[in-house]
C-alpha cells in the first residue's frame, strides 16, 4: 500500500557523514533532472539548501508514486535513471562504491547511451555533467574506469540480464533523458552499450 503520509527530520541530516549526504543529493538531482526542467533551472542558478532539495525531491518522488502507485502504468520507471549500471557498477566493485555513488556514474553512463542512441542532445548530456560533478559532487569518470578495469562486457552483460531492468525477453530498457525534465524508457541493443566500454574503461566522455 502507498504510503498515506511521510515524515521528514531534518535533524537527522545533520549526524550523516559527507558520503552520506553525497549519495542522498545524488538521487535527489536525479529527480530534478528527469521531472522538472524549472527545478533543475533554479537549483543550478542558485545553489539550494539542503533542506529544500530533500523536500522537493520527495515531492517529485511522490507525484510520480501517486501516479502510478502499483507500478503498472510505466511511469514509475523514472525512478530508476542511472540505475542500470549503477547496480552493475556496484556489484563490480563488491559494493566498495555505494548506492547513491553507483547510482551517480550509472547516471553518466545513461547519458552516454542516451546519446549514441540520438535521444539525449550533446550539449544536454554536458550541462547535466558538469552540474552533478558541481552541485551533488558525483564522482569523476576515473572512479568509473576504476571499477570496469579487469571486467568483460560478459561480465556487465551477466549483471544487466540478472537485474530487474530488463523485460520479459531479457533485452535491455534504460531510461534515457530526452532533455531536462523529460524522459524516455528505451530498449538499448548490446552492440550500443559495449561500444562504451572502451572510453568507460579510459575514464572520459565517448
């Protein structure tokens, strides 16, 4: 059942550690980026405070919940930008890179597929680098090379058909970002995401 009222402390942010809150403004930009083009205007403008990005992040988090409360509409897939790899990155890692971090290069890698596919705009998938490497302070590219150096595309192919990401026939869906504040949920072929691998494992930006 959805949740029929949350509760928010913002007296607990104050005992999390820097990672922690890191990996929270992560997801929370994450919101931002895929659903409101204005919220992502004004947080880049004048950065926020952290209160106001958690508020208006679970407000987006709940639009989206209330909409789709079952799942069974597809709109909740937003959710789940830079997940994809950000659990792969994860387990390649043996957990050593956090959720919230995996999430966060797993969004640079969406942008990457996003573009070899013609769905996100080059200038788009910079700005929206530049500012999570500004505002939550996701981890650079190295961190990403870091992790696949010594793994196969097999060994991400293993992990990608494992995870909940894919559709009934195993082939891949991403959610990609078309432009700020709007989304779309893509089948990506294997031939796209391996010919990443080789500027992923360099640490740049194909």
């Amino acid at each position: 059942h959805y949740a029929r009222r949350t509760w928010i402390c913002p007296e607990l942010f104050r005992t999390l550690a820097p990672d922690q809150v890191r990996e929270g403004l992560t997801e929370a930009w994450k919101m931002a980026v895929c659903l409101d083009a204005r919220t992502w205007s004004g947080w880049t403008s004048s950065r926020p405070q952290l209160e106001e990005v958690i508020r208006t992040a679970r407000g987006l988090k709940a639009r989206v919940c209330a909409e789709d409360p079952y799942e069974q509409r597809g709109v909740r897939e937003v959710l789940n930008f830079g997940h994809t790899f950000g659990h792969v990155i994860e387990s390649l890692s043996r957990f050593r890179v956090r959720h919230g971090d995996a999430v966060g290069l797993g969004m640079l890698c969406a942008l990457d597929v996003g573009r070899a596919l013609g769905v996100t705009d080059e200038e788009v998938a910079r700005e929206v680098e530049s500012q999570l490497h500004r505002a939550p302070g996701i981890l650079p590219r190295s961190q990403l090379a870091k992790v696949l150096a010594g793994h196969q595309a097999s060994d991400i192919e293993g992990l990608l058909r494992a995870d909940k990401k894919t559709a009934a026939r195993g082939e891949l869906r991403m959610v990609l970002l078309r432009r700020i504040g709007e989304w779309v949920l893509q089948p990506v072929e294997a031939t796209t995401w391996r010919g990443l691998i080789p500027a992923w494992k360099e640490g740049w930006m194909p």
